[in-house]
C-alpha cells in the first residue's frame, strides 16, 4: 500500500497489521498507507510493532467517523486470535 491513496477527510480506518513474530496488532488511522510506514520506521509506530517489525498490511474497514472506527477497533481487539485470522480471510485482497 502506498501513501498516495485518497483519503476523504472524514475517513477512518481500521486495520489489522501481521507483526514479523506472526502477532497480529490492531490500530485506527486516517491513512492507513502512512501509518504502515510509521509503524515500519524507526522512530515512528506503536509501541507493540517497535520490536516486532516489519509489519505488513493484512485487513482494513471503512468508517465514516473516529467514534465508528473506534467501536469497531474495540470489538477486533476483544476477539481472539483465530477469531482476527478468520476475519482476516473473509476479507477482500488488499
């Protein structure tokens, strides 16, 4: 993915990140492209992913607001892990 994608300015993302130990993160961002690179630099990313890069792009929703995007984010997070693979697979290709 890169960073040149189109972002609408009301646009949430969520997305689902394969860490390189094959964890699986969470997280929310208005471009997503960038924060895949973020998340794969030196300085930049969460905490969680610092360690465990590089990170590559596996799921990502939609949302027309930060509180949807966040509810959403929320409910991935309590799933378990075959539940996140699962959700995973039922996704388009990015």
């Amino acid at each position: 993915m890169t960073d040149h994608s189109p972002v609408c300015q009301n646009t949430w993302f969520v997305y689902l990140v394969r860490c390189k130990d094959a964890t699986l993160y969470c997280g929310i961002a208005k471009n997503p492209g960038r924060r895949l690179i973020e998340h794969n630099s030196a300085d930049k990313g969460a905490k969680y992913t610092r360690g465990r890069r590089p990170v590559q792009l596996v799921y990502l929703e939609e949302f027309s607001s930060r509180v949807q995007a966040a509810r959403r984010e929320y409910q991935i997070k309590k799933m378990t892990r075959s539940q996140k693979i699962a959700l995973i697979q039922t996704a388009t290709a990015l």
